[in-house]
C-alpha cells in the first residue's frame, strides 16, 4: 500500500512538472554566426526574451517570429541584445524583425522594453562609433510599446499607445564618413504618444512619425527630440 502512495505521489509529481513548463512563442533565426535566444517565462503569456549574437562580419540579420500561445498573442516584457562582434572587426549592426506569421503580423501583444545588454552609449567607443548598433527593419505590435533602444527604424507600427522613450541613438558617423547614418522611415501609433521620441544625430533621415491618438495633454505634454525635420510628424 505504501509502495502504491508513494508512486501515486511521484506520478502526480512528473504530471504537475510537465504541465508548469511552458513552450516558447519565438522562434529567433538568422545569418549571424552564432544566435543564442532565451525565453524566460514571466507569467501567462509573458516572457523575457535575451538574445545573443556573435558574427564574424559587420553585419548580420536576426528575425523574431512571433506565435500565438493558445491563440492568444503573446507579450515581452523585456528585449535584450547581446552583441558581441568579432575583434577582427570594429562594429557589428543588427538587423532586426519582430513579426508575426504571414496575415498574422501584429502577433506580438505588447513590448515592455528592447534594449542593449551591457548598455550603449552614445559616446564614440571607437574612432567611428559605437561597436554595436541595431536596426529595426520592421516591426509590428498589437499593443502598447514601452522603451526601445536601437539606431535605426525602417517601419515600426505599434497598434496601442507609445508609453516609453524611443531612442534612435547616434552611431557617431556622417556622410563624409561613408558610414551607417540613422534613419527612420515610418513610426505609425495606432493609440496615442504619451512617452517621448528621440532622433540624436543631425544628419539622420526622417521620413514619416504617424499618430492616430492623441499627442500627450495640456498636462502631459510629450518631448519629441528631433535633430532634422520630418516629413509628416503628427496626427493622421
């Protein structure tokens, strides 16, 4: 009888652990030599996602697929990148995709925050910038988007509201240089801006800030840091 308790107990045991573990929604591929992804289950359908890259080049590409977890769309609560280039090469860029499935783009349910880990600054690292950068290529989000961190936008699209501080960081370049030059084509807020916009470099290309919503309040007024003008910034 007590050999009987005692497997009951075990069996219960194996059944409550495998039914705590939780598969990840992200499937993180790429052409960099190496990409280490962890996904730490927060609660719900919330994760932290840590991605590391290691390449040998200058640049690399690194595509987040985005699936719904019993169909309901999953949330990060934070995004970090540890880019680690190779020491035969003074920067290494990151090309960035967060998307969904075809006809399922907007996958992902929130973003808490995307930033680097160790830290960038915005002071040059090496004689011609900094030695990690990243650059969003697309992005689509269902919801509201926190803090991001990178050095340029091709086209994000944030279906809730920007509560965070965007910061397109300077790379330290310029024309005369030939190099990377920040840019953001298109920033569409489907909600409102209630957090702040920060474009560094004077030269950087600005292409289109959209807002559905509402601009910050006579209360809550918004901080946009814009070093050249937009094309279209405001409400559409």
């Amino acid at each position: 009888m007590l050999r009987v308790m005692m497997s009951l107990l075990f069996v219960a045991a194996v059944l409550c652990v495998t039914a705590s573990a939780q598969t990840s929604p992200f499937d993180v591929t790429g052409n960099a030599d190496t990409i280490t992804p962890t996904a730490t289950h927060v609660s719900g359908d919330t994760w932290d996602l840590d991605i590391v890259v290691r390449h040998s080049g200058s640049q690399a590409n690194v595509d987040i697929l985005v699936n719904k977890a019993s169909g309901n769309r999953p949330s990060i609560r934070h995004l970090t990148f540890d880019i680690e280039p190779d020491t035969a090469v003074d920067q290494l860029t990151v090309t960035v995709n967060i998307l969904g499935p075809t006809n399922e783009l907007d996958n992902l349910h929130s973003l808490g925050s995307m930033t680097f880990d160790p830290p960038v600054f915005e002071d040059c690292e090496v004689p011609c910038g900094p030695d990690r950068r990243i650059i969003i290529d697309e992005m689509w989000v269902f919801g509201s988007v926190g803090d991001i961190e990178c050095h340029g936008i091709g086209s994000l699209r944030i279906g809730g509201d920007l509560t965070g501080h965007l910061h397109v960081m300077s790379s330290g370049t310029s024309y005369a240089q030939g190099f990377i030059i920040e840019y953001v084509d298109l920033i569409r807020i489907e909600g409102d801006l209630t957090g702040s916009i920060a474009v560094v470099n004077a030269v950087a290309r600005i292409g289109a800030i959209e807002v559905v919503g509402d601009i910050g309040s006579a209360m809550s007024p918004v901080n946009l840091s814009l070093a050249y003008p937009a094309g279209v910034i405001g409400n559409v």
